[in-house]
C-alpha cells in the first residue's frame, strides 16, 4: 500500500458547527473517497446522524432515544439540519464509516444498508468491545471497525477479529512518535489501520505515520490533501 495514498473519509462531513449534517457531507464528498458520521436511533425508529445521545436546552436535558424525529428536530440546537441515515445514504457516498453510537440502531441500519445496496461499501464500527460480536452475528459479511477511545480498547484492539481497528492520533501525546508507529505496525498483521483526530493537529502527526493507514477519518480533508497528499512522498513512515 506504500505506492499510493489512503482513502480519506470526512469525519462527521466536517468537524465543526455543522458536523453530521447534509451540508457538511456534501462539501466532504466534493473532496473525500467517502464519509464518516455516528448512528442513533429515535423513539420513532428513525436513524439519524448525532453524536451524543443527550442535550441539554434551558437547563432541561433531553435524550435522543426518548424523542421522536419531530421533537429531535424541534428541541435540539441543529433542529432540522440534524439528516436521517437515508437522507445520507442519498448522496451515494463512496465509502461509508457509520460509526454505531446506540446499538438499538444496529438492525435497522443494516437493513437500511442492504435496501440501498450499500452494505458492501460500509465499515460499521463501533468503540464498545462487547458490541463488535453482536455486529459480527447480525451481520456476518459485515465489515466491522473498532474505535479506540480509552486504555482499555487500547488493549482490546491487538486481538485479532475485526476488520478495521481506527487508531486515534491522540496516542501519539503519550506513546511517542516512535511509540505510537511501533504500536500502528502491531495493528497492520491483523487488521486495517484506519486514523483519526480527536484533539491534535492531523496535518502535523498523519504525514509522519502515512505509509501506515488504509484509511484517515480527516477533520478536515481538503486541507489534509491540499497540503499533504499533493506533495507527499511514500518514505516516511518506515
């Protein structure tokens, strides 16, 4: 894979105030190989792009699985720019990272997937260990991700069985440079190496890792490949 560059995935679209919204995942489409959002399932049965699974709105908290699609529209900050899973899967994205935040949603997403006939461009993935077997039973020719976003899924993550396993950039902050290449290269015999940011500067770490990732979940991909892909050379990460 050192002879050309990973596929890039928007991360939610665009990090940012418009993150998992329409508007973001066209403008990531225009630039990316496909896009990465997160998957919950409302009290009406409708999946839908969000993060969290709570909010709060004067003070009063609401969650998202408590709500209908009209009331999630209505009360929450984004109101109607928060897009349905079908309203994403109209754009026909090339590659999809549906990232499995309430795994109530686990069901009707793969039937979603396999009615738009998408289910073979799509890493479900997920960073709750116990759900990656459950994911594998429902859906056996799924491919499945796991994210690692705590010391335990540190650890969890080297067992072999997914498909993916998406390493944040964060660990670069306490395993070192060196630490963190060495811990990429444990990931690549048994798995794919998918990359991304949560609070550090990805145009400073991914060049130095490149030749290491199948894949790199950008917070801002136009960016990452203006001013890194287009004049990267394929000897870095060694």
């Amino acid at each position: 894979m050192d002879s050309e560059r990973p596929i890039v995935l928007g991360h939610r679209g665009l990090k940012g105030p418009l993150e998992n919204t329409l508007p973001a995942f066209k403008r990531a489409l225009r630039h990316c190989d496909g896009i990465e959002f997160d998957v919950r399932v409302t009290a009406d049965g409708k999946l839908v792009a969000i993060h969290d699974g709570e909010f709060q709105v004067g003070g009063i908290k609401y969650i998202v699985k408590s709500l209908t699609y009209r009331e999630l529209t209505r009360l929450h900050p984004r109101g109607r720019l928060i897009p349905t899973v079908g309203k994403i899967l109209k754009l026909r994205p090339g590659l999809i990272n549906a990232d499995l935040k309430d795994l109530d949603a686990l069901i009707p997403l793969i039937d979603s997937l396999e009615r738009k006939k998408m289910l073979e461009r799509t890493v479900i993935s997920t960073d709750v260990w116990e759900w990656v077997p459950i994911i594998h039973r429902e859906c056996p020719d799924c491919r499945v991700g796991f994210s690692i976003t705590n010391a335990m899924g540190l650890v969890r993550s080297l067992r072999a069985g997914v498909y993916s396993v998406h390493v944040p950039l964060d660990l670069v902050e306490y395993l070192g440079l060196e630490g963190f290449v060495a811990l990429l290269n444990l990931y690549r015999k048994n798995s794919e190496v998918w990359l991304w940011n949560y609070m550090m500067n990805e145009i400073e770490i991914v060049p130095r890792v490149i030749g290491l990732a199948n894949a790199v979940i950008s917070d801002d991909p136009l960016r990452l490949k203006r001013f890194i892909f287009s004049r990267l050379t394929w000897t870095e990460a060694t």
